[in-house]
C-alpha cells in the first residue's frame, strides 16, 4: 500500500495494523484491518461505484440475506477510488468446509447457501432489456473467440488444444434458450467456494458488489474452477449439489443442466475476450486447456447430465 494512500484515507490513520489481503479474484485492493481490537475488511474500487454498492447491500439487508455489514463507504474523487469499509466475519469459507466436513454435511451448509439466493426471486427485472443487453456482449464474445484462436497461433506459432469451435458456437445457442426461458432476477453474479463465509453454523455472502439483474444459472461460473478435478472433487460437487438443492427447494430441474452447461461456456468465452484484451497469450492458452478439458469430457454438453446433482 502506498504512503500516499494511507495519507488520503482517515481510516487507515487509525488501524494499529494494516494486512493487504491477496485471497480470492477482486481486481479491488483488499485490506484486513484492526482499530481498537476490532478487525475490518476493506476494499477500495477504482472509479465511483458508491451508489452501485450501497444499491446492492440495501437488496440484502431488504431481503435479509446475511453479508457483511458496510461500516463506512466514501468516493475518494481526488484518487478516483471507491473506499468500503465492512465487517471482518471471522469464518470459513467454503472451500474450507470442503476438506473438513463429510457429504452430508457439506450439502447441508451448500443447501443454506442455495435458501438465501432463492429469496433474490422476490427482484423483478425488465427481461427484454436484459435479452437485449446480453445479446449484443455474446456476439461480441462469439467473434473475438474466433479472432482470439488465429491471433494466438499465429504470434506464438504454435496450436492451442483443440476446441471445435463451430460445435461450441452451436451448443452456446442452443443452451441459451433454456436459460432465457427463466424469468430474470438480481444474482450474487459470483458464486463460487470462496465467496460465502459459514460463521457459527450461518452463510454471509461477500464480494457482493458486483451483483446485478441477470439469469439464475449466471450466478455460478465458479463452477468451472471447482468439482471438476483434483483430490476433492467429490466434496466440491457435494457443495454445489447443496447449492443448487437449496435454489430449488430440493429438486434440481432437468433444465438446469444445460442452463449450467451454457454457463460454463459463457465463463470460457468471458476468459478467452479478456486473455486477447489484455494480450495474455498464457490466459488464452490455459483457458482453451482447462476447458478444453471439459468439454472433451462433455462430449460438448451434447445430452450431457450432471450425475452428482443427485
């Protein structure tokens, strides 16, 4: 953190310890911070997104849905940054209770976590200016995948793994229509292990700030980075089933599953636009990798079921 920040910012003045935090994905700077034997949780956004942020937490707090609490928000205009100070909740995330709990015990917290997100229902949405919205982002997503592949290989000289992308463009259509089937509402826009804290047997969401009006099955792009793989897959996927359980008061629709695979795909797409923006030829050579992966395993989502919804 620099000194000019710190200067700038009364709050920092008065913590007797200041820890830059570098868990989880944020672009925000985060902050773990004690004043008076007490620990706060900060983040500082770039640019003005005060309105936005106080917008979402008056959903959660309207719909008691636990997270945690704003203890002071301000707009820095001379650094053009965003300053929230919330709540430290000293718990676990979920990735935590993965690799300490059993099954049952997982998909039970999982299941808390899909209750709550089931109360964003009660938001409701223009749907045909969100259709519209996202429409013109995949036809740009679709084009720059394209642009993306030949970019790479011809300035690294090499193949990436093979993904048919005229059968991925396909499917992405084909599975859009289920997800625009649903009606619209406000989405956590991120749920993932990381962010839903358990403290005292509770779930508080966080990194809430980017929430948004969008499609249920939105909300879990987090899914392509766990229960796939590795030596805790069945645990993950026991999270997620929860989850998912939850959402849907016990019973997860036959739909979902392709819901979930245009997720999947959308989260690839949103990884592969930002590898070319940014010129990362390594993000956009993982990302065809990793889900390359899945979707060779798959059979590209063609009559695909997730079996562990079960």
């Amino acid at each position: 953190m620099s000194d000019d920040l710190i200067s700038k910012i009364s709050f920092f003045r008065k913590c007797k310890t200041i820890k830059q935090d570098f868990s989880g994905y944020s672009s925000a700077l985060r902050y773990i911070c004690e004043e008076d034997d007490k620990k706060y949780f900060v983040k500082i956004y770039d640019g003005n997104n005060l309105e936005q942020i106080k917008n979402i937490d008056s959903i959660y707090e309207e719909l008691d849905i636990p997270t945690a609490k704003i203890i002071q928000a301000k707009y820095l205009n001379d650094l053009s940054k965003t300053f929230v100070v919330y709540e430290y909740i000293d718990g676990k995330e979920l990735i935590d209770l993965t690799r300490e709990l059993n099954v049952k015990e997982i998909e039970n917290i999982g299941f808390q976590v899909g209750k709550n997100l089931a109360k964003f229902k009660k938001i409701k949405c223009d749907k045909n200016m969100i259709i519209d919205s996202y429409e013109k982002e995949f036809n740009e997503l679709i084009d720059n995948l394209y642009i993306s592949k030949n970019f790479f290989e011809k300035k690294e000289n090499k193949n990436l793994y093979y993904i048919d992308l005229d059968r991925l463009h396909n499917a992405f259509l084909e599975y859009k229509k289920y997800v625009y089937k649903n009606e619209p509402t406000f989405i956590h826009s991120d749920i993932n292990l990381h962010n839903v804290i358990v403290k005292d047997g509770r779930t508080y969401f966080i990194d809430t700030s980017n929430g948004k009006e969008s499609f249920r099955s939105l909300d879990f792009r987090g899914n392509c980075w766990f229960g796939w793989d590795g030596d805790n897959k069945i645990n993950e996927q026991a999270m997620y089933r929860g989850i998912y359980k939850g959402l849907f008061n016990g019973k997860i629709p036959k739909q979902f599953n392709k819901e979930l695979a245009f997720t999947i795909i959308y989260e690839f797409l949103l990884k592969i636009n930002d590898g070319y923006k940014k010129n990362d030829m390594g993000k956009i050579e993982y990302n065809f990798h990793k889900f390359g992966n899945i979707f060779d395993k798959t059979n590209y989502f063609e009559n695909y079921k997730f079996e562990w919804f079960e």
